[in-house]
C-alpha cells in the first residue's frame, strides 16, 4: 500500500506540474506563437500557483521537493505534448518519462519510508 504522505506528495507535484507547463505555455504562445500578450497575466498566475503549490510538500528542503518534483514535471510535460500540442510521444520520450519517475519514486520512497 502507498503511503498516505506519498499519494498527497504527487497530488501537489502533479498540480504543480500543471500550472508551471500552463504558465510556461502561455509564454511560449506570446513569444513564439505570436498570441496576445494578455496571455502573460494568467501565464504569471499559474507560475506563481506552481511556486506556492510546491511549498505544500512536506519535506525538510526545498531542493529535495524540486529534485522529486522534476519526475512528476517530465511525465506531466510529455502528456501536454501529447494531449494538448496532439504530437504523440516516440520511444524516446516515454524511456525518459520511465527513467526519471523511477528516480521521484525512490526519492519519494525514501524519504516516507524513513530513510
């Protein structure tokens, strides 16, 4: 069974993941993409969402909340690629997905397990 503080620690990462790609996409839509740049206003919103979301995980760092956190942002970042952009992820994408959600697991593992 996963621990409570596990499954309330990806539920922040995985709002958080969110509101950064959310926030960084309408950067990306102004800059690139040559949309209005009223987008930057709930562009800056969901980043500083995704900032205060973070100090929500309960850990005794904020390096070690980001460090776990980059697993839950790569998978989240791919699933925007697919589900929002409609490009489907190759083999490269979803062997990286894997690799660095393995790394949030154990650091995740450890840190709730009492290691």
């Amino acid at each position: 069974m996963i621990p409570a503080k596990v499954l309330l620690a990806l539920f922040y990462f995985s709002l958080a993941a969110v509101l950064e790609i959310a926030g960084s996409y309408a950067v990306w839509m102004v800059f690139r993409l040559g949309k209005s740049q009223l987008w930057l206003i709930p562009g800056t919103v969901a980043l500083l969402a995704f900032a205060f979301i973070l100090t929500k995980v309960d850990v005794n760092a904020a390096g070690r909340a980001y460090a776990a956190y980059g697993g839950i942002y790569v998978t989240a970042s791919i699933f925007w690629l697919w589900r929002i952009e409609g490009r489907l992820p190759d083999i490269w994408d979803i062997s990286g997905v894997l690799l660095v959600l393995a790394g949030t697991l154990v650091m995740l593992a450890g840190r709730y397990a009492g290691g």
